[in-house]
C-alpha cells in the first residue's frame, strides 16, 4: 500500500505568527482522522513539541505519527528542519509523496517521493510592494524563494482560494488553471454553540501591518462617536496600544486587549460579541470569518480577496474606502436577524464543512500518488 506523509514538524503553537495555517494543520489532521479509509497510508511528521496538537484522540489503522524530538517552529532550527530534514525523511522513510501543509517545501531531492505544497497565499509579496522595509530583504527574498520554487517544482500546488490561485498564477510558472483550490478553513460538527447574551464588538488584531488593526480602530471610534456611550471593543491577539503604534488622540470608546488568546477562550470570545470586524487587507481564506459564522456570530469585513470569495455576498461588507461606507457595513452587520445568520451559516457549513474539505484534500492525495 503507497504511503503519504504530511509534514507538520516545522508547526508550532507557542512561536508562530500564522495561527490559521496551524490551525488549518491541525483540523485537516483531525478531519483526516475521521474520513474513511483512503486507500493508502498516511504518516503525521510531527515534533515532539507539537505531537499532541496533531495526534488524533482516536487513529484509524492506516494513519500513523513519526516523531521527531526537538521544537522547530521558527528561526534556524525551523530552516534546518525545511531544509535538512525533510528531504532526509523523504529518503529514510521511503515515502511515495509529502504534503508540507505550511507551504515551504525543500530546496533539495534526496528520492523520487513527489511533492504536494499548500500555498496558503501572497502575502510576502504584497510586503515588497505595500510595507517594504517592514521585513527584512533578506526574509522577503528567501520566503519568495520558496514559493516560486514550489510553483514551478511541486507535483501538485493546492491554494484556499480561486482568488489565492490568480495571485500565485502572478508570480509566473504555474498558470491558475492548473493550481488546485480546496479551501484551508474548515466547519466541524461541534461548532454549533448554544446562544449567550451578547455585547460589544471584536477585533482580531496583530501587530502585522496589513491585519490593519490601527485601521480598524480608527474606523469604529469614528463609528462609536457617533452612537450611544459604552460601546466594547475587546481586540485579540495584542497586548496594549503600543503593538500598533500607540493610541490615537481623541480615542474615547472603551476597548479592552485581550493579548493572545487560547482557542477556546477565542471561541468564547466570539460566541458572546455582537459582531467580528475583520478588516484584513489580503488572506490566504481568513479563518476567523468562518470560526465566527459557526458561534453564530456576524461578521463586518473588507469585501476584496479570499474573505469576499469566503463569504460570498454575506451582510456587512466594507468597500475599503470611506469612513461613512464603513458606518454603512457595521450597521447592516449589526441589523442582521437571526434567520439570515443561520441562513449564512448553513450555506458555510455545507460549503466547508470538515468531511468535505477532508475527501478533497484526499482526493488531491491520490492523484498525486496514482499519476
């Protein structure tokens, strides 16, 4: 039986700044687990730091976990593993094809085992031209490196998006047509929640330039000046005002930084908001928008790349240029009755739901392994 490795060694909670690809990671790992039986092996390659957020609670027989001892989630260490260990995996294991989940395959062929890359999106590319400077050249050049490497060495690209597929097909070597999109988001049969009373306003915030937490805030204190007193903004994911520059003069709505937050008290979070504003400029799919559908929670967001493709017509959607358009969207955002909700909910589910995510990604699989 032909056997499929899925490299998740370089994944790792506690360092990443690309939460929805370990997230991502980890869902399709599970939903994995859940699916019937392929028809081939499959092989975790996890760390030891990371080994129990990608082993399974329950293992069908032809899924296996390959441990490698140490915690490669960024710097160096994460090079050396990309770069050294993998292939040397590749030819040890004697392994048919790899998934690198992450997107970085190695530069080096130790064997024949064929290679499938997710290139979950653009965004190194959209710092060169829109924040240049913010990484360093040498960071930018490296990680371009890899993606237009896999583009034109991979056996099979696979992208979130048709949006994501077009943005790639930019950079040259692959056309779009033949780039695979299954989305990277998933909606798993828990997700449901039961309703709570609901107040305030959440933000997802980071200290990355282009997740235009600065932006965002702006906008909703202009929005908020406007409205009764008291309005809550909670902001996950940074600490004070100091992540993003400091605080605006003026700023009168109460806000609340929740710093980065564990994926329960995420979901808490989200489940008890009137309203997630998402405002990212560019996403490989933008998880949060689906995480926030599943709690029932209704999302204001910019309408331009993978969240408009996600969401597809969805209530609340900010054309990105006027303070009074944005007004606009949070306000249709907030009107929103619960039977459009579920309606938006539903239509998600079915979309992105775990099992079918999880048999196309299968599918992808044994193309690969099959050609």
């Amino acid at each position: 039986m032909k056997r499929l490795a899925v490299y998740l060694v370089d994944q790792d909670r506690e360092t990443t700044s690309s939460i929805g690809i370990f997230n991502f990671s980890r869902n399709l790992v599970l939903a994995l687990a859940e699916a019937p039986e392929p028809g081939f092996r499959i092989v975790l390659w996890v760390s030891s730091a990371n080994r129990d957020d990608f082993t399974p609670p329950a293992m069908p027989f032809w899924l296996s976990v390959r441990v490698v001892n140490g915690r490669f989630g960024t710097g160096w260490r994460r090079i050396w593993a990309d770069q050294a260990l993998a292939p040397c995996l590749e030819w040890r294991e004697k392994i048919d094809a790899v998934h690198y989940p992450k997107g970085w395959m190695p530069f080096v062929r130790l064997c024949r085992a064929r290679r499938i890359v997710t290139l979950h999106d653009t965004i190194v590319q959209y710092y060169r031209s829109h924040y240049p400077g913010y990484f360093s050249g040498l960071k930018v050049r490296y990680f371009d490196s890899l993606a237009r490497q896999a583009l034109r060495k991979a056996d099979l690209v696979h992208t979130s998006s048709r949006a994501g597929a077009a943005a790639l097909a930019e950079l040259g070597d692959r056309p779009a047509e033949s780039i695979s999109v299954v989305p990277t988001g998933l909606m798993r049969p828990d997700d449901a929640a039961p309703e709570t009373e609901r107040e305030g306003l959440l933000v997802v915030g980071s200290k990355l330039p282009h997740k235009a937490t600065a932006e965002t805030l702006r906008l909703l204190e202009g929005y908020c000046r406007d409205k009764p007193p008291g309005i809550k903004i909670t902001v996950a994911g940074i600490q004070s005002w100091d992540d993003i520059g400091g605080r605006p003069p003026n700023f009168n709505a109460e806000v609340d930084f929740a710093g980065r937050v564990a994926d329960a008290s995420m979901r808490e979070l989200m489940q008890s908001s009137r309203a997630l504003v998402f405002l990212s400029e560019i996403e490989g799919f933008g998880l949060p928008v689906l995480e926030s559908y599943a709690v029932g929670t209704p999302v204001c967001y910019r309408n331009a790349h993978s969240v408009a493709e996600v969401l597809d017509g969805a209530p609340g959607a900010w054309d990105g240029r006027t303070d009074e358009s944005f007004r606009r969207a949070l306000d249709e955002t907030l009107a929103m009755q619960p039977e459009e909700i579920s309606r938006i909910q539903n239509r998600l589910r079915d979309r992105y739901g775990a099992g079918t995510v999880a048999q196309a990604m299968i599918e992808i699989y044994r193309a690969v392994l099959s050609a």
